[in-house]
C-alpha cells in the first residue's frame, strides 16, 4: 500500500505537467490557467450542490429505518471528486468530474466495494438498522419507526423487606 501511494505521489504530479504543458501548447499559458482556476470554482460549487443532496438522501434512508450505505458510498465519492476538481490540473479534473457522472460514480463504487468487501464489518440490530429512529425520545414515547423507547440503565438492586427499612420517625 505504501508502494502504491508513493508512486502515486510521483506518477500524479509528472502526468499533471505533462498535461498541463501540452493543453498550453494549443490554448497558451494564460488561457490554461485561467481554465484551470475556473474548474477549481465550478468544482467547488458542484461539490456543495452534490453534496447536500446527497445529505439528503442519507437521511431520507435512515429515516425508513434502513442502513444508507450506498448513499454514504456516493457521498463519499462525490466529496473526493470535489477534492480532486479543486486540486489544480487537467488530469485530476478529469478523474474528478466522473465522480459527479451518476454510471461512472457507480462503476467506482462497485470497485470499492469489492476491493474492501472482506474488509469491512457492520454492525447493527439483529432485526436490522435502528440508529436514530427514537433519537431524542422521552421514555415511554413512540418514535418514528413506531418503536416504544425504553430508557434502560443496568442497577445492581437488592430487595429489602419492608420491616427492616429505617422510619421516618
């Protein structure tokens, strides 16, 4: 894993002036930049845009009761590829956008999803996913799910007849 992210530190950087110089070849220098500044500002703002809806959909899913992680994968995804479009050069730009490309975002999340299959555990309710359906609820009431909430805490208590508690004498 080391190996891969230090040549990644190396190749990344080499292809991105590689690119960077041949695209200032044929636009010039002056009008590479200012491209290259222009899709730092349309990725920051695509990232903002993507990213509450995918917010939303997160918690639209968790507010059914059920695990959102294909929508945290999504949103995941979508954060990095706003990461890489502010990142300067053609090159990240591009791997960037396919994020925000709903077929491509899914080929990549199918990737992930393999390369981490084995590796990655949830944890949740034997009778599936319950974090937040009775969040903030007082004991007793019906949360959103239509769950009583019980409020438990574990009490070591010991019964003691009623004949040997003090009086209030």
């Amino acid at each position: 894993m080391f190996g891969l992210v230090f040549l990644l530190l190396i190749v990344v950087p080499v292809v991105e002036f590689y690119v960077l110089v041949q695209v200032a070849d044929g636009l010039g220098w002056i009008p590479s930049i200012a491209l290259l500044l222009a899709v730092s500002m349309i990725g920051a703002s695509l990232m903002k845009w993507q990213a509450a809806g995918a917010f939303g959909r997160i918690q639209a899913t968790m507010a059914q009761g059920k695990m959102p992680s294909k929508e945290l994968a999504d949103a995941a995804l979508m954060i990095f590829g706003g990461a890489l479009l502010l990142t300067p050069g053609f090159f990240t730009d591009a791997v960037g956008l396919s994020m925000f490309i709903p077929p491509l975002r899914v080929l990549a999340r199918v990737l992930l999803l393999k390369r981490f299959s084995g590796k990655v555990s949830v944890a949740g309710a034997p009778s599936g996913f319950m974090f937040g359906t009775n969040f903030g609820a007082r004991p007793g009431s019906t949360g959103r799910a239509g769950r009583t909430f019980i409020d438990v805490d574990e009490v070591q208590a010991d019964r003691i007849p009623t004949t040997e508690l003090p009086s209030d004498e």
